[in-house]
C-alpha cells in the first residue's frame, strides 16, 4: 500500500486552513503535517517536516507566500508548492513562479480542483486555475520586449547561458577553466545586476527576458 503523500500548508485564514486539513484527510491519500497561519519559520519547518507538497496562500503576515517560496528554493528543490490565493493578476502569477510555485490556484476552485491539483503536481504537471492559464499564454503571445540591458560582461553572459542550460558551479569552472569561488563571483555579480537572490530566479529572468538563448 502506498504511503499517503506528505503536505504542508501555509494559510492564514484558519476556517480555510481547517477545511484544507479536513478535505485532504478525508481521501485517505494525503496526511497534512502541520497547517501554519504564517512563514516566520517556514525554512525549519520544512527541513524538519520534508514534505513533499506545500499548499502556500500568498498574502500572509510577516513574510509573504512569494517570499516564503523562495526561501525554499534555497536549499530545497523537490518540494511541489501549489499557490493558493484570491489573486489573478499579472504581478502575482509571475512572481510566484519566478520565485519557484510549481502551480497557482485560485481560492475559488479550491473545493473542486485542489486534490487533481495535487495529482496533477506529483506528476509534474503545472496545474493552473484557468484565468490563470490564459494569463500566461496571453504574456507570451505579447511581442518580444528587447532585453534589458543589465550590463553583463561578456563573461557573465557566458557563465549565465551555461547556468541556464543547467550546468552547476561546479561544471561552469571546468568548462571555462577557471576556479569554482571565481565562478561564484561571477555569479554573485550577475545575481547583483540582475536584482535576483538565487539560481532559479536569475534562470527564469534570463529565459524570460531572453538574455539567453
């Protein structure tokens, strides 16, 4: 028999927070670990706890969802975070994938799409309410921007096109015979000039804003 999947949630609405807890138990399927009204501690929990869904509302106090998300990404990559939230607009959806959600549901739909959204998440699909889907096949049907000019040297560029491609720190410095903490200057450089804090987040600005092919 499989194990009941793992979930988090973070969601400061304690009548939501509790209907969460009560539709996942009721599948038999998942086991909610914990249910928290706020991220304040959110990376200890998750190293502690290691779920492998988190449910995240975006507008908490303190620390936002968005914020939160990429707190995680920092040391944990596996973790599927579905976002959960009253918020459809462009600002919202971007920065949350930006910072790592793996999909965006609206408070809505909750009832009747949360466990396919997980499902769907688990198989690595990137569920979406449908206002939300369309947003994003609208942006990308929007001409290309020019890309911003950032001032990367040519050899932050390079470094960034091999970061996009997936290649870690490690395989940059071989590739282009330098050392790995001169890899790590540049990097930090480019994370600087791009206003980014991470890996994924300076991916994601570089695909988007083509300064990579």
């Amino acid at each position: 028999m499989n194990q009941p999947v793992r979930i988090l949630i973070f969601e400061d609405n304690s009548t939501l927070r509790e209907s969460l807890t009560n539709l996942l138990a009721l599948t038999g399927e998942y086991i909610v670990l914990a249910s928290y009204p706020d991220c304040s501690n959110v990376e200890e929990l998750v190293h502690e706890l290691n779920p492998e869904v988190i449910l995240m509302d975006i507008d908490m106090p303190g620390i936002s969802g968005i914020e939160a998300v990429g707190k995680i990404r920092r040391f944990n990559q596996q973790v599927q975070i579905i976002m959960l939230t009253v918020f459809d607009d462009n600002t919202h959806v971007f920065d949350a994938m930006y910072a790592g959600a793996n999909g965006y549901l609206l408070k809505k739909y909750i009832s009747d799409k949360l466990i396919h959204a997980i499902q769907e998440v688990l198989q690595g699909g990137a569920p979406m309410s449908p206002s939300i889907a369309r947003l994003i096949i609208s942006s990308l049907q929007q001409p290309v921007v020019a890309a911003k000019n950032y001032q990367l040297t040519n050899r932050e560029k390079e470094i960034l096109q091999l970061l996009s491609n997936g290649n870690s720190f490690k395989m940059i410095a071989s590739e282009l015979t330098i050392s790995l903490d001169t890899v790590r200057t540049h990097i930090k450089h480019i994370y600087d000039k791009l206003h980014v804090r991470s890996q994924i987040e300076a991916v994601s600005k570089a695909i988007t804003e083509k300064l990579v092919k």
